[in-house]
C-alpha cells in the first residue's frame, strides 16, 4: 500500500487478517477467511445468471447512422455497426460458424441470426444446458447510446424496454430484464427508469460504468437517478462499455478492442470510486449497485482503495471506504477459480451474485461456482438466494430448467 506498511497473522479460523498502516490515514484492516475442504454438499438447486445480454431485431435499425445495425462485412462475417465504430471481438461460436460457412464457400447470413435472437426459445435451450433457471437480460453495453443526441437516446431507451419486456412475457418465470436509460439527461433517464420497472417489469437500471455523455456517478445532476431506483428499492447494474464507441471517425482507432477488453474493468471501478468519494451512498444511502466481472478491479485493490481515500485533497464520503461495501454486489465472472474463491473470501458470500454473460465473447462455459469451497449455505446465496433478495423475486415462482427431451 502506498506509503505504509503491511501487517498480518493468522486468525484462529485459519483465515488471514490484513493491517495496512499509511502515512496520513487511519488503519485500514480487512479480514480475508479460509476454508476447510469443501464439504459434502446437497443438490445445486437453482441458479440465476445476471449478466446476459440480449440483442433482438426490434430495437436495431433505429437509425440510419447510430444503428445500431448487424451488417454483413466482405470476408461473409456479420459485425455490429453503432455510428461509425465497428464491432472487431466475436463469440467463439460465431467465430466458428464463420470458418463452416467460409470453408462451404457461403456467408453468414443476417436475417439467420436476426431470427434466432426474436425467439426466446432459443434462449432457453442455451439456459437448459446451461442448468439456468432464470436471466435477468440486458441490451449490450455498445448499444447503451450515451454518446447520441437525446432525439435518438431516448425513443431507443423506450423502444429497449418495450421489446425487452415483450420478449421476456414468453417465459415471465425465467427472463427478466435491466431497463435501458438514456443517462446524459438524468431527469429522463429517471423517468423511463421509473416507467420500466413499473409498467414493463424491469428488475432495475443496467448502466455503464463511465462518461455518460460527459457525466460521472459523482455529478450532482445524477440525483434523480439514485432517487428513482431508491424509490423502486431496485438496484443498478454497473457493465462497462467501450470508450471507443464515442470517437466518432476515430472509433476503429482503438486497437485490440483495448477500452473493451481492458478498458470495461477500469470504468467498473471507476463506478465503484466514484460512487464513494462523490458522498452518493451518503446522500442515498440505499442505493443498491452490482457490479459485474468480479467487480472490476475492486476487490483485488480494495485495501489501496480504502487506505488512499482518505489522503486525498477532496473526497466526499464521510465513512470509511469499506463501510459502503454493503451497497454494493459482484458476481463470479472470472476465469481462475482461484480468482473467483478470493473474490468470495474477500468480499463475502452474501454480496455475491452469479452471472456469466451468457453467450458472450469472454462468458466462462462452465458452471462457475464448480469447485468454490462454500458451505451449501453460501453457495445456494450466490446462486440464486442474493438475486431472490436484491430483486424482490419468489424463488417457488421461478421457473424450472426443463430437461433433456422436453419443450422449452
């Protein structure tokens, strides 16, 4: 830690105790257990995956320059178009499917994919195999339009959550949806936040983690916003999106999809940072926040977070940085199980949540809780008891995964 020293030892448990000692803060202690093997465990039961998202063709072709648009490219690939950036990361199975229909000399064709993204079907067979009882969807984080004018942010938050909800209510027990809000105006973004979640059925915000059409969580004029989802005891869920999107020309300038790739878990914890140091919790202090991919950096760097806060020249948060840990959730989408084990022993069982981004370019193929050393207690929490509690959801309604042979 920054100008300070470290201290530990060993608590009786057989966890770690951490004391970092800085130059001008306070001690900053944060206690990270052990487990015993992993005990003999009971059946998995249900899970509820978090991070999905769902593009459909009633809310693309908006816009003849925005888009968002999936076009076919010249080598037969189909790309999304958002303004003048182009998509450059795919899903391993689209990856695949170009190599066949490259290799029987043919192109993917757009309308396909168009038609397997309407039908909620589609989307329940993958979750069937996946053993998912449930997803709580959400429109890709290049498509969350910040960066456009409100004539168009708008009507396309709208028309997000009207096709959301319309494909949700063919299987209302296992989809779900995050609203879209067009967050450079957050007086709109509160009301058709507000419109979401009580008239379509949204489970709360989905937001981006950065720069919403040069706005910060820590901006004054983002109130009506934390008020909406205080009133809706609904929480927002935090997904970084690409920065490169809002370079206009320069948008394919980006090399590696590097503010994607890279640039997504900064602007997560760049959320979580703001958020603190900008007294928001302080000023809403139930406020509820989820942020995804293992929370960005955060829980990997919260000791720095929590000893350098309180060196600072300005800050607003009148509690120690760690205090606001309990406004906040992270999932499990991390590759390394001992990532993912850390991120539990560090954070806690119950402020964890699953989600996968299912079907995605980095989503982890595999069941992520498989080899957690958790009580049964702690894993049914993160499989599907937090998101229960978090959105208000009835686990007795929460719909089967059908099994093998059945319909959808």
């Amino acid at each position: 830690m920054p100008g300070g020293r470290r201290q530990r030892r060993r608590l009786s448990d057989g966890g770690w105790f951490f004391r970092g000692v800085g130059a001008r803060a306070p001690v900053v202690e944060v206690r990270v257990a052990t487990h015993a093997p992993t005990p003999e465990k009971g059946p998995l039961t249900m899970l509820i995956d978090l991070h999905a998202h769902a593009p459909h063709p009633d809310y693309y072709d908006q816009d003849p320059y925005w888009g968002p648009a999936f076009e076919s490219q010249p080598d037969g690939d189909i790309k999304l178009r958002v303004g003048d950036w182009i998509l450059s990361l795919g899903a391993p199975e689209r990856k695949a499917a170009l190599r066949k229909a490259k290799a029987e000399g043919q192109a993917l064709n757009v309308q396909d994919y168009m038609a397997r993204w309407r039908d909620p079907k589609t989307r329940l067979a993958g979750m069937d195999a996946a053993g998912q009882n449930a997803q709580v969807v959400s429109v890709p984080s290049h498509c969350y339009m910040y960066w456009t004018p409100m004539e168009y942010a708008l009507p396309f938050s709208r028309k997000v959550n009207d096709v959301l909800a319309e494909y949700c209510s063919g299987a209302p027990d296992r989809l779900m949806f995050w609203a879209q809000a067009p967050l450079q105006n957050p007086e709109e973004a509160a009301k058709e936040i507000r419109r979401a979640c009580t008239q379509l059925g949204a489970k709360g915000l989905g937001a981006g983690g950065s720069n919403f059409g040069g706005l910060e969580f820590d901006s004054r004029e983002m109130d009506p916003v934390w008020e909406a989802l205080c009133d809706l005891d609904l929480p927002m869920f935090v997904h970084g999106y690409n920065q490169s999107v809002t370079w206009g020309k320069n948008a394919n300038s980006d090399r590696y999809e590097t503010t994607a790739i890279v640039g997504m878990n900064y602007d997560e914890t760049k959320a979580f940072w703001y958020l603190v140091n900008g007294g928001v919790f302080d000023r809403f202090p139930k406020l509820k926040v989820y942020i995804t991919h293992g929370g960005g950096f955060v829980p990997y760097q919260l000791g720095r977070l929590a000893q350098t806060n309180p060196n600072l020249d300005t800050f607003h948060n009148k509690k120690p940085v760690l205090d606001y840990l309990k406004n906040f959730y992270f999932d499990v989408e991390l590759h390394e199980l001992p990532m993912r084990q850390a991120l539990i022993d560090v954070i806690g069982a119950d402020r964890i949540l699953y989600g996968s981004n299912f079907g995605g370019s980095d989503a982890v193929r595999h069941d992520l809780t498989d080899g957690l050393r958790l009580s049964d207690d702690d894993l049914q929490r993160i499989r599907w008891s937090n998101a229960c509690e978090l959105l208000h959801l009835d686990p007795a309604k929460v719909g089967a995964v059908a099994k093998q042979g059945e319909a959808a």
